[in-house]
C-alpha cells in the first residue's frame, strides 16, 4: 500500500507559499512548486485553492485579516511602543534582503495591483496596519516617548509613506543593509516628535530669560 498522502494546515500551505514567493517571481511560481515546499502535490492544492490564483486570494485574505495582529504581536514582545516600531521597520526591511526578493515582491505587488479582487484584501491590509500603527504612536504618546501634541493619525500616515519609500530608495542606492537604512529614515521622521514636550515657561520665568 502507498502511504497515505500527507496533510497540512492553512497556514502551512501560506508559510510554504510565502517562502516560495521569496525564491520566485510571479512567472516562476507554480502550483508544484509550492507543494513542493509545502510536502503535498500539486493535486492537493488544486482540490483545495483550485487555482494559484485562488490560492494567491487565500493567502492575501488572511494577510488582511492579520494585518493589525502583527503589530499588536510586536508590541507584546518589546518593552515600548517605539521599539515595536522599529521592529516593525526591520520586518519591512526583510523585503530588500537582496535585491532579488524586492524585485519579486515588486513584481508581486503589481499583480496586486491590478487584480481586482487582490487589490481589495491590499487595502484592507493597509488600512489595518495603519490603524494598529496609530494606536501603537498613541501609546508612545501616553508613555511620553512621543510628544503630548503629536497627530498620530498623521503620523501612522507618515510612517507608511517614510518606511515604503524608503524601502524603495534603498533599491536605488544599495548602500549598507535595507534594515539600516529604513531605520536611519525611521529616526528622522520621529526626531522631531520625540517627547516629552517641556513645560510652558511662566511669564516670570520667561521675563528672566529675556
């Protein structure tokens, strides 16, 4: 008797997946090749995704769903709200450990683009990462990491913008590690917010320092 085929998770199958995807453009990967990761055929993923497009959809659908648990799973393992966010500048910066996987995940992220359906679990991703974002610079505020004036929905925004473009912009230059130069684009946006802000002068006081 041939043994029984093995089974596997959900969530093997989009770990398998996602480490294939590092490995391989979108014109590369197949079905095969991620059952092959995985330790399945590809037959099994066919009966259960029916496509690597419906396996792709799969994947992004529970990406969206985990968007914000990711930075509430930082927090939870660092000792402040800033350092879960340099954290998760340093999880951004896995995308340019080489050239080569940012190039895939650029050529994965216009098929996200364009897809319709893909398209829609993206920004579902984003908005929850930038919500969670917010709340996580609301508590550096509450914790007087950030200045008692800082907009973090502003701020949440500009994190966003800062650490993708600068992502982006390491691809242009090379120079040192990706996860060095988001963090270096990290610490200048929040240098000026940096708190606690100092107390008003009283017009006594202020008069002296005339």
């Amino acid at each position: 008797m041939s043994p029984r085929p093995r089974k596997a998770s959900d969530e093997e199958v989009f770990a398998a997946a996602q480490r294939a995807m590092m490995r391989l453009g979108p014109a590369q990967l197949t079905l095969g090749e991620i059952a092959a990761e995985a330790g399945l055929t590809a037959g099994a993923l066919v009966q259960r995704f029916g496509s690597k497009r419906g396996l792709l959809l799969a994947l992004m659908r529970e990406a969206a769903a985990g968007a914000g648990g990711m930075v509430t799973g930082l927090r939870a393992a660092h000792p402040s709200p800033l350092a879960a966010l340099r954290a998760y500048a340093d999880c951004m910066a896995r995308m340019g450990e080489s050239p080569a996987m940012l190039a895939h995940h650029l050529a994965y992220l216009q098929i996200d683009l364009t897809d319709p359906d893909l398209r829609r679990h993206l920004r579902t991703m984003a908005r929850a990462t930038r919500d969670a974002l917010e709340a996580l610079l609301a508590e550096a505020v509450a914790a007087g990491e950030l200045a008692r004036a800082t907009d973090t929905a502003a701020l949440a925004r500009a994190v966003q913008v800062t650490l993708s473009g600068s992502l982006m912009t390491w691809a242009h230059y090379q120079e040192g590690t990706a996860a060095r130069w988001l963090r270096h684009d990290l610490e200048a946006l929040l240098a000026p917010l940096r708190g606690p802000e100092p107390a008003p002068l009283s017009r006594k006081r202020a008069r002296g320092a005339r």
